[in-house]
C-alpha cells in the first residue's frame, strides 16, 4: 500500500470501535451457564465420553466395547485430567470455560506478537468479539484450541523447522482439516524447492493415518466419511435426473465461492483478503468491474454475496502499491488452505458445520493486519463486525434435551444390562454409560451412525445393519424416528440401511419416547426422543404401572413419567378447573415427560377427560 500519513483522531476512533466490536460480540455472544440447549453439541459428549472412559481406564472407546479415532484427539486428551480429578460429571462444565481461555488466549497472540501496535490492538479486540469465535469457542468440542494453534503456526511460519514442525502436528492433532493449511504453508516455506516441501508433510501425514489406524481400525478418522456417506447415498437413492444431480451439487459448490462460511468468518476481512491477492494483478482501467458484475449479480436474484461484494467495493476503491508488494505468497498459501477446509466440508463432504468456518478468521485477521497501516481498513473492519453478529445465528439446540431424558432416564423404562443401539449417540452415550457406569441405572450404548464405532458403518455401508444389531445382541434402539425411515429424500434417514425388507412400522414396536412439548431437532421426525423394541428380539420390558414424579428439571420445570394409552392428551392444571394441553400420544407407550414451569400451574396432571388427576407433583 502507499504509506500515508497517519491521522490520530482515525487511529482514535478506529481503537474505540474495536473496543465496542469487542464489548458487543462478548455481551452478545457470550453464555453464563453454556449447556446443551444453546451451546454444546452432541458431537461435544462423544469427546467427553472419550476422555472419561481413557481416564478411567477404559481406553479411547465411545461406543461400546470398542476404541475409536472419531474425535479430534488432542482435544479429547486435554480432557482427561480434567475427567480424572473432577470426574466424567465436571466435563460439560470445564470445556465451554476452557476453550473461552484458550479464545482469550489466540486473541493475546494477536495482540503481544504485532509489530504495528495500534494494528495490533485492533485485531485483537477484533477477534475477541468475533461473533462466530465467541459462540463456537463455548461449544465444548475442539474448535477454540484448533484456532489457538492455528494463530501461533501463523506466527511461526519463519520460526525453524524443529519449532513449526511441532505446531503444525498440534494443529493437525487438534483438528484434522487443518492438514489442508498446513501443507500449504509448507509449500510456501520451501517454495524454492517443492519436491523437498512435501517431505514433512507427508511425513505428518503418515503418522496421522498410522495413529488413525491403532484407533479406528482404518486410514482416516472413523467420523470423516459416516454423514458424508449418508447424505450422498441416500441422495443417489432418489435415482435423480442430470438436473436435479447438478442443482444439488451446485446447492453445495455454491457456498465454496465466497459464500456463507466466508461471510460468518467475517466478510469484510475475506474479502480484503481477496482484495490484496487479486488487486496487484488487475488492470486499473477495470477496477470498477468486479463491483458492476456482482451489482448485476444482485439485481438478478442472487443472494450471499457479501463476501465478494466487499471485495469487488476494496478493489474499486482502494490502491495498491505493485513496486514492493504484489501478491503476498504467504496470504496467498493460507487462503488455499482455508478455502480447501471449505471446499471439503462444503463441496465434497455435503455437511457443512458452522464451526468448520472458524479457521477462516485467521485468515480474516491476517489479511486487515496486512492493510492495517491504514487506519480507517482498522475502523470499517471493525465496524463492519458490530453488523456480522446476524449472520450468526443459534443452533436450534433445544431438541437435545430430549436426548439428554432419554439417556438419564432409561433406566425407567429399560431393566440394566440391555445394550442399546443409538445414532445420535453421544448425549445419550454420556448419561446413560459413563455417568452412571456401576450403577443400577447403567446401560451400554452403541452408536450406529459409525462417527465412533467404524464397525455399524461398515453394516450400513453393506445394507445389513439389522443383522450386525443381531450379532452384538441389542435388543433396543434409541432416537428420532426420522433415523429409522426409509424415505431416502430425508437426508438422515436409516431404514434403507438396516437391510432388505427393513419396515420400522412393522420392525420396530415403542416402548417409550422422550419430549418436551413443543420442541423439536428442527427436521422431520424429530418431535421427540423414542426407545424402540426390535419385535421378534426377545420380550417387550414391562411397563410401568404408575405415573411418576421423576424431580425437577431446568429452570425450575419438572420430568414426569406417564403410561399412556393412544390418543390420550395429557393437560396440567394452570388454575382449578382450567387446563393446558401438555401432549397427545398416537401409540400405547410410556411418556417420560418435561413440563416446563410455566405450564405447572397447580402441579395437578390429567388425561383429558378424567376428572381426577393422574399425578400430583410435589411441592414447586
């Protein structure tokens, strides 16, 4: 860039609107008491399960009785002190808090390693309200240590091959993606030699697949390839013509072309990226066209053009100095890298997480820190992310609580011993097998999915999952009824897979199901948390006879337990006299039900109809 004068009132209020992107992100972004209804993942518990059955001298297993590559392991590993001292329990707690020190942490980096201070600070209280970092850093899985890591193999990239050797397999330890950043800045630290370039990587590389295959019993991570598989075998399971083939992979492609993983990051900082590798090359006579075609763009329908509008806008207006500068090749080399994690996760793998996005931020910072001479990029930068917090909007997480029911309280509808089958395994894995492990109230759960257990992949994969079920004796399966449909338009749909003949209405007979009235996982079938039994699979359990207060619940709700018979409604009394409809069964099952305080009232519960009440909570 032309060096230009520095006026202190832009400096000023370039620091004062960073301070305010900090405050903001922070107050927004930030929960006192993170939990699985707004924060943690059921991706979480599977590496909180890892780290507690390794502590406790179980092994790396998850699903079980067998050990699994499927978490990202040096996370995982940080976890286990924590489990040994504080036990299984203490790992939802520790984990969101955690990974907010380590966010804290990169933001320090950023800050302490500078050159350019006023930069510097901007960028530092930049990152620590970034909307996207701020909400997946409390998410208790990876994604705040893989960001850290991240951060310091950047500012390493001239430190000796011993030192950035050693932070690149952290960083790939920490997430495995960033093998895609990695390489790329190897191929630029040895640009001159490329052939030498590729030594180490594929040296880390080596050991990864060598340290996947101990674990998982295969060359990659167990949880690389199961959802991947499923969305584009039952895709292909449609038997769809060239056109809908070509929509639903554009549908994907689509966001790799400074979509929305860009635009979450930060759409401002991408897309100054992009501007400084592309402005050194292009013509001065055509610095308005970028921003006249995504003008046309707009105009004719198209949508999630932020990222490219910033950059077109840049390249329309700022200048560039080509003497000394030209492209950087290190920005260069970290924006393959990132646009490879977004290419895969996107384009190839059709299972885009918003946390996949996060690694983008680096590249969002180190580009304004490379324009951070001029101070008003600092002041739009900063400006532009007090508006970037709509773009990041809550998980709808609610639905896990059910998930949550159904591991706590098997042991009211299932006797102990039963091994129970589970896709969405890993809340439950966590309540149902490694909180209550010993007690009367254990139950063995296998996840079905394969994300941590290669072998029910390999069942699905081959159509016979039904018979690998035979084979490790589960009598039970547990999730939401979209899991076991057969309707291949459903992306997460499983009935297909357990084998030829597989109907889950003749199949499968409910024994209890798991709700929050009016909650769901925000896809089809997924109203509520149900335990099946396999028919022909020995006997049914018993159901209970009576209904049950099973004690309180969060935010000063309770759980229930309710016998219910087909198309009975279930009301509680908000008043003498006047009811409020809680839920209505289809089938014969048991209800194991959460009766949020609002809907408490008197504490009386009734099947419509009945005058007298079914249960009677005890005192609020």
């Amino acid at each position: 860039m032309n060096r230009v004068p520095q006026s202190p009132w832009l400096e000023r209020l370039a620091v004062f609107a960073s301070v305010a992107a900090a405050v903001f992100g922070l107050a927004h972004g930030l929960s006192p008491t993170p939990g699985l209804t707004e924060r943690l993942r059921d991706d979480a518990f599977y590496e909180f399960a890892w780290a507690a059955n390794l502590a406790a001298g179980y092994g790396p297993s998850v699903s079980d009785g067998v050990a699994t590559s499927g978490v990202q392991i040096l996370w995982s590993l940080l976890l286990v002190p924590f489990a040994w001292v504080g036990g299984a329990a203490c790992l939802p707690i520790v984990a969101p808090w955690f990974g907010l020190v380590l966010h804290f942490g990169a933001s320090l980096l950023w800050l302490l390693r500078g050159t350019d201070r006023v930069a510097a600070l901007c960028v530092s209280l930049c990152w620590l309200g970034n909307p996207l970092l701020v909400r997946e850093c409390q998410n208790g899985q990876e994604t705040a240590l893989a960001c850290f890591l991240l951060v310091w193999l950047w500012q390493s990239r001239h430190a000796t091959g011993r030192r950035f050797w050693l932070i690149a397999g952290l960083c790939v330890l920490a997430r495995t993606d960033l093998f895609a950043i990695v390489f790329s800045l190897a191929l630029w630290r040895h640009r001159q030699r490329p052939l030498f370039a590729l030594r180490w990587p594929l040296a880390l590389l080596a050991i990864m697949l060598v340290l996947y295959r101990c674990l998982g019993g295969g060359w990659l991570p167990d949880s690389a390839a199961p959802m991947a598989w499923l969305w584009h075998a039952n895709f292909a399971a449609t038997d769809p013509s060239t056109a809908q083939s070509m929509a639903r992979h554009w549908w994907f492609l689509r966001p790799v072309l400074l979509g929305g993983p860009f635009a979450m990051a930060s759409a401002m900082g991408i897309g100054l990226a992009v501007f400084s590798l592309v402005r050194p090359w292009w013509p001065n006579l055509l610095r308005a066209l970028p921003a006249l075609v995504v003008g046309c763009a707009s105009a004719l329908g198209a949508r999630d053009l932020a990222t490219p509008g910033w950059a077109a806008l840049l390249i329309a207006l700022l200048p560039v100095e080509r003497r000394n500068g030209g492209v950087s090749r290190s920005l260069l080399a970290l924006f393959a890298g990132s646009f490879a994690i977004v290419a895969l996760h996107w384009g190839v793998r059709w299972y885009p997480r918003d946390y996949y996005a996060a690694p983008l931020v680096v590249l969002a910072t180190v580009a304004v820190l490379r324009l951070g001479s001029l101070r008003v990029v600092l002041l739009v930068f900063a400006l532009a992310q007090l508006a970037d917090f709509r773009r990041v909007q809550p998980e709808p997480l609610r639905g896990q609580q059910e998930m949550q029911m159904g591991g706590r309280f098997l042991a009211e509808v299932l006797p102990r011993g039963e091994r129970i089958g589970c896709f969405n395994s890993g809340i439950v894995t966590f309540e149902a097998a490694v909180l209550r492990r010993g007690t009367e109230r254990e139950h063995r759960v296998l996840n079905l999915d394969g994300v941590v257990d290669a072998r029910s992949q390999r069942a699905l994969q081959a159509g016979e999952l039904s018979a690998w079920l035979d084979a490790e004796g589960v009598r039970f399966v547990l999730d939401n009824p979209v899991q076991f449909a057969s309707d291949v338009s459903l992306p997460h749909a499983c009935g297909r897979w357990f084998g030829s003949g597989f109907s889950a209405e003749r199949d499968l007979q409910e024994v209890a199901r798991f709700d929050v009235p009016g909650v769901d996982n925000g896809r089809p079938g997924g109203d509520s948390f149900r335990l099946y039994w396999r028919r022909g699979h020995g006997e049914p359990p018993p159901p209970p006879k009576a209904p049950r207060d099973l004690g309180p619940g969060p935010r000063g709700g309770r759980y229930v337990l309710w016998p219910a018979s087909a198309g009975q409604w279930l009301e509680a009394e908000a008043a003498p006299g006047l009811h409020t409809p809680l839920l209505q069964v289809d089938v014969t099952t048991v209800v194991v039900l959460f009766v949020p305080a609002a809907d408490l009232g008197t504490g009386r519960l009734f099947v419509r109809g009945n005058d007298r009440p079914v249960l009677v909570l005890s005192k609020l």
